[in-house]
C-alpha cells in the first residue's frame, strides 16, 4: 500500500515527490497494522493447526483466491465495490465528526429502493439505469437524514440513534418483502426480478464483472473533491473539527450534520444499489446473465465492515479505495484459503478485526515500530467527539 | 428444523450466482464431455481412491444440525474407503457456485453440496460437468431436470413423524399428545405433522391429540417465533398432554423450551430433523428423542456407491429414525425398542404406511 509512493524518479515526477511522500506518511500506520494483522493471522493458524505450512499455504490461497486469476481478481472487484461506497458513507461523516454505525441500515433501504424501480418500470435502459440508481440514492439520503435531524433538533446522539435505525430498517425490509414488495410467484421473500433494462452493464460479461466499480472510483474522486475543493465541503470539516469555532464563522452546525448524514446515507444506499442491479444471481446455463433481484439476508454485512474500512483508510476516500480493495480481496480469498488448508473461514474475521483494533489503538502500532505520535493533522476527530451534545 | 429458517432466507438468494456455468463453457481447461462416459467405465473407479468435497450451506461443519451431519458422512467415507475428503464452508449464499467450482476446477471425483438453497448452484454444476458426481442433501430433483451425474438426497419426513408418534403414544401417561408445528404450507413440515398424527392413531387410537400448526402468520414469521411455540406447548401442557412433539425452526424449539419450563412436572418432547439433545441444551432433561433424518449414512451410501460403481442419479431416499434416548432411556421400554424397531423397518419396506400425500393436497 505504500510501496508506489517511495519510487520517484527523475523529471516531472519530481514534483510529485513531496505528495507521494505525504501519502505515504499518511499510509505508513494503516499498513503496518494490515502487516501486523497478517502476522498475528499466521501465528494463530500455526498455533491452532500446529504447523507453520499451513499458516504460509493459508495466505498463499488467500492470494490465489483474490488475485491469482483474471477471474479471481474480478471477484475482488465486485466485493471491492459496496465496500468502497459504505467506507466512503462511514469517512464523509467522520469528517463532520460523526459516527455514522447505520451504513448497514441505509444500504437495506437503498437496495430496497433501487429494486422496486428496477423491477416496477418499463422503460429504455439509458433511462432506467441512472433512475434506479437515482432510487438507491434517494432511500439512503432520507433513511441517512433522520438520524441527522435527530441529532440537530434534539442532541440524541447519532451512534445510538444509526443503530437502532439499523433494527428499523431490516424489520421495515422484511415486512416489505413478505408483503407489498413480494414476488407473487415466489415462496421466498424476495422482489421480482429486475428488468434487464435496469441492470448495471457489465464491464466482462464472462467474468460477471459488472460497472459498478467505475462507479464506485468516480464516486470517490467525487467526495474528494467535494470534501476539498468545494464550500460546502469545507463547511463541512470546519464543523467536524470545531463546532464552536464554525458556529462562530457563521456556519450551521445543525444544517451541516443533517447535510453529511444524509450524504452519507446516500453513499451507502449506493452500496445496496451495486448488489441489487449489478450481482447476478441464479447464473445458470440457462441464464447465463442470470437475474437481479433484491431478497432477504443479501448484505451479508458489507454494512458493517465499512466502519472498518473508514478507519483503515483514514478516512480519505483514495484510502477507502485501498481499504476496500483489501476487504474485498479478504472475502473473495478465503473460500480458496480455505478449499487449499481446509483452515476456518473465521480466520478473515478475526484479521479484520486485529487491523480494526490496530487502527483504532494505534498506539500499540507507533510503540512496535518505533514511530513518533500522531501529528493534529493524522488524528480522527470522530474518535473523540463527545456525546450527547445538540448542536442546533 | 433449523433448516427451513435457512431455507427461507437464502432462497432469496438461492441459486447464487456465478461463474462456473459461463466459465466452463468458455474455459478450455474444462472437459469438454470427456468420452470415457458414464456407464462405460465401470471398473475404472473401482480401487482407485475417490476425491470427495463438500461444500456446506450458510454456516459451517460443526454446525450440530445439516451441515454436520452431512460432513460426518464425508469423513466416514475417508476412513473406510480411504477417500480424501475437502471441504468448504459458504459464507455469503452468493458464492454458492464459486465454493462448488473450487472442487471443479481441480477435477474432484464426487462434490456434496448440503441444503435446499444451493441446489440451483448445483444443478448447474453437475450439467457443466458431466464427469463429476454431485450429491444434493435435501435437493429433490423434479421431473425434466434429472440428470445422470447429479443425485439428489431426501427423506420421508411423514415416517420420522410416524415413528415419533408410535413412540409418543407409548410412552404418554395422560394419553393426551401435542404437536407444535411452524405451517403446514411448507411440506416437509407438514409431513412431519401428519406422520405424528398417523402414528399416534395407528398406535393408541385412544388417545386424545391437539396438533397445531402455526399458519396464521406469514412465511416470514412461521419459523422465527418461539415465543409462540412456548406458550402454545405450555397451553397444550394446561390441557392435559405431557408430550409435544416441536417442529419448526425456532418456532419448535420454543416447544421444546415450553417443556423444559415444566420439567418439575414430568412432561416430555420430542425434537425435529437433527438429535436435538444437542442443540437446544436447554431442554435436555426433557427430550424423549428426536424424530431425525439420518443424513451420514445417507451421504456415506452415496460415496460408497460411486467408489463400487453403483452411483444411481435421480432421487434418492434417505433413511428416518429416532434419535436417542438420552436422560430419557429408563422411559422407554425394552418392548417399545422392539416395536419401534419393526416399525422403522416395516415402514422401509413398506409393509407399513402412513398415508400421507407427498404436499398438503
């Protein structure tokens, strides 16, 4: 990860040289607690399965199963891409310091949304695709806003209010599904499937590699040059660095933390729109396109992992990319890790887990190698925003 | 009957998605219809040892329920045909045909693939490659989509119920028996129901039955209540029964955990699909046994007959019985072990039947 930023060479690269090097600083902890993680993964296979082998064969298939083919790697990309949105939804409020736990919520409701356009209208794809992907967007961004208002108007603060609305939102899903939403002709709770005008295009079709990573890379660069270079965004981080010193500029707290929520919501219901028009399922050799359809249990968590990936990223959102490509790579790695060593598929949550708890303590990472504190600039104002505050 | 709960959320997503069907077609890696087909190369398996994988539902292979049973099947194979045996455990329902391929792409000479869920997943498999054998645990194969390569593993759940029922009828003090079900729109469920019921009157024609199923709610709901799985077996305790047979994903469990409420009082229960004295601990001083599907032996036969050349394709029926006793042992009688025993094997041969229609007609 941070291996690209050391190799400068000579001529306009030059000036790119201070840049990369800031990158790399800013990626130099992440990446030692990825290794760290690594580590302690290896020495815990080897003391469970009694065999250092093993533990070496285990990331050998890790790596085969996430990048050793075009095919592998394909399906690192498509788990790649919810995971950059979430980790995205989970980094934009971090930067208006807050702690949006409801991405799992938001990207159920985005899903949910984007189904019903897809599988409700008849119409040309170059105009279903963008509505649907418009819908996903519209059920995160309301779904994302409550808790923001909730935290504006009355102080109640967002950790606790996103994951109730997290509960909310997966019974209002189920009741949904087993009801006005569900396929008549299906004993399982799930929508009809989607209108194939509706699905995202697939990059490679053979390899079930489908748009919404491109999506997914333009959405980045567009929340970093919203979060940089506009107004709004810097509103944005004055308010999740100082409220008081913003609110003393002028600025609206109170329109600010609806604002990001919201946006974050948004980005996250993108995630649930990326599963429901771009996964296949029921690929079959009779449908070898297979279907698109929005069912009961499909998040499988990508929700969740994303505070995670936030964190691992340092909240930027080239640094989610990273951090989601790596989650990705993980999910998609550990059947063949597993099918080579015959190791639990747990092992990937409890290294996700040890990079999450690195990152957050990264202390016990600048202790181990020796690395100077976290300057002002490194550290994570959503760490240490205080509770229960109304901002209004 | 955990497994419905399962079912019903993953059918959502069943028939994940995937690659195998598309890249085997395109992949030249691939073989193309190797032609030492089927039942010509009889004898070419015969001492050689067999690749066997197993690819498990949502969950894993210490699950206690399906998944287990169904690899302790894989691993009695590699201990007495020397088999060797890999498995991979699905995480996301989505990668139910990227798990089976795994076993694909390195040429394995039988796949199992456990649950109703991934059956599409394995269908498309066994047709993209028709030298490998899969083995589909609780995948009925309908009329149309049989194929040669491809067998799949059921069980009569009426004769578990049956069996359930005779025992129940026997051992009953009150004679009065209840059964708690999560619906009769599910038929397996159904099936277990009406075997219960059948058995009992077959048995003891006296005794009085309250059998409940709990279809007023939506399919959503049926599995995942135990709240009214307990209160309708403590209603049915206050009415007079001293057994209830559970069925049902949680909602049975609740029934289960209704009679471990009134243990002091000496009622009894009996558990559904796997032994569940050891799944819901809870009621362990109360289990008289467990109507169960014998998955081992039954995934076991199926490897042992590819390995002796005797695969058969097509539906295959799996044995029933009853699980153990446990605590409950001195209940049961030497002289009910034997009926019961000559029940089991009557209703295998079919010299008994339970007259129940496959669905709810």
């Amino acid at each position: 990860m941070t291996g690209q930023a050391t190799t400068a060479g000579d001529g306009p690269a030059r000036q790119l040289w201070p840049l990369a090097r800031r990158a790399g600083q800013a990626a130099l902890v992440p990446a030692l607690a990825i290794f760290t993680a690594l580590i302690l993964g290896a020495i815990l296979i080897w003391l469970t399965t009694g065999s250092l082998a093993t533990a070496l064969a285990a990331y050998g298939g890790l790596w085969e199963g996430a990048l050793g083919s075009p095919r592998a790697l394909a399906g690192t990309l498509v788990r790649s891409t919810p995971y950059i949105f979430t980790g995205l939804a989970v980094a934009l409020a971090f930067k208006c310091g807050l702690f949006n736990i409801g991405a799992e919520g938001q990207l159920a409701l985005g899903a949910v949304c984007a189904a019903w356009v897809g599988y409700r209208f008849q119409m040309p794809g170059l105009l279903h695709v963008p509505l649907t992907i418009l819908a996903g967007i519209a059920g995160g961004f309301l779904w994302g806003m409550v808790p923001g208002i909730l935290k504006a108007r009355t102080g109640a603060h967002e950790v606790i209010t996103t994951i109730m609305m997290n509960y909310l939102a997966l019974q209002i899903v189920q009741i949904l599904l087993s009801g006005p939403l569900k396929d008549p002709r299906s004993v399982a709770s799930q929508t009809p499937a989607l209108a194939p005008t509706s699905w995202l295009p697939m990059l490679i079709p053979s390899l079930q590699l489908h748009s919404g990573v491109l999506l997914a890379v333009l959405v980045a660069i567009a929340v970093w040059w919203f979060l940089g270079r506009t107004i709004w965004g810097f509103e944005l981080r004055t308010v999740g660095v100082n409220p008081a010193a913003a609110r003393y500029a002028g600025m609206s707290v109170a329109r600010n933390v609806v604002g990001a929520m919201a946006l974050s919501g948004a980005l996250a219901g993108l995630a649930g729109v990326v599963e429901v028009a771009g996964v296949a399922l029921d690929v079959t050799t009779v449908t070898p396109t297979g279907n698109r359809y929005f069912g009961l249990g499909f998040s499988s968590g990508y929700g969740f992992d994303s505070i995670a990936v936030a964190l691992l990223g340092r909240g930027n959102p080239f640094g989610v990319i990273g951090a989601a490509l790596l989650f990705g790579g993980l999910r998609a790695g550990a059947t063949r890790m597993q099918f080579n060593t015959q190791v639990p598929g747990e092992i990937i949550s409890v290294i996700q887990a040890l990079i999450l708890l690195l990152i957050a303590a990264d202390v016990i990472v600048r202790r181990l190698y020796r690395l100077r504190a976290a300057t002002a600039d490194e550290a994570q104002p959503a760490l240490t925003s205080g509770w229960g505050e109304k901002v209004a | 009957m955990e497994r419905f709960v399962k079912r019903r959320e993953f059918l959502a997503l069943s028939l994940a998605a995937t690659l195998s069907a598309t890249l085997a077609a395109c992949g030249a890696a691939t073989p193309t219809a190797t032609p030492p087909a089927a039942g010509g190369a009889a004898g070419s398996t015969g001492g050689k040892k067999l690749k066997v994988g197993l690819v498990t539902d949502v969950g894993s292979v210490n699950d206690k329920s399906f998944n287990q049973s169904s690899y302790e099947g894989i691993v009695r194979a590699q201990k007495e045909l020397g088999s060797e045996i890999k498995y991979v455990e699905t995480k996301d329902a989505k990668d139910y045909s990227k798990n089976i391929d795994q076993f694909v792409q390195e040429k394995y000479d039988v796949i199992v693939t456990v649950g109703f869920a991934i059956g599409e997943a394995t269908l498309a498999a066994a047709k993209a490659s028709p030298s490998i054998k899969f083995i589909g645990v609780d995948q009925f194969i309908a009329s149309g989509a049989e194929l040669p390569n491809l067998a799949g593993l059921t069980f009569e759940e009426d004769k578990a119920g049956y069996l359930a029922g005779a025992l129940a009828a026997m051992v009953t003090k009150t004679k009065n028996l209840g059964g708690v079900f999560a619906t009769d729109t599910v038929p397996p469920v159904w099936r277990f129901g009406e075997g219960y019921r059948a058995g009992i009157k077959a048995t003891d024609p006296s005794v009085q039955i309250q059998i409940i199923y709990h279809s007023d709610v939506g399919l959503d709901k049926t599995f995942t209540d135990p709240a009214w799985g307990k209160a309708t077996a403590l209603a049915m305790f206050d009415k007079g029964a001293d057994i209830v047979f559970g069925g049902g994903g949680n909602t049975g469990n609740g029934a289960l955990a209704g009679a471990a409420e009134r243990k002091d009082k000496g009622v009894l229960c009996i558990g559904v699909d796997t032994d569940q004295y050891e799944t819901v601990t809870e009621a362990q001083p109360v289990i008289l046994t467990s109507a169960i599907k014998l998955l081992t032996p039954g995934v076991f036969n199926l490897v042992k007959a590819v390995q002796d050349n005797a695969f058969k394709s097509g539906n295959v029926v799996g044995d029933v019985g009853l699980a153990p006793f446990h605590q409950q042992e001195s209940k049961v009688t030497a002289e009910m072990k034997a009926r019961i025993d000559k029940l089991t094997a009557d209703l295998k041969s079919g010299a008994v039947k339970t007259g129940v229609p496959p669905v709810k007609p």
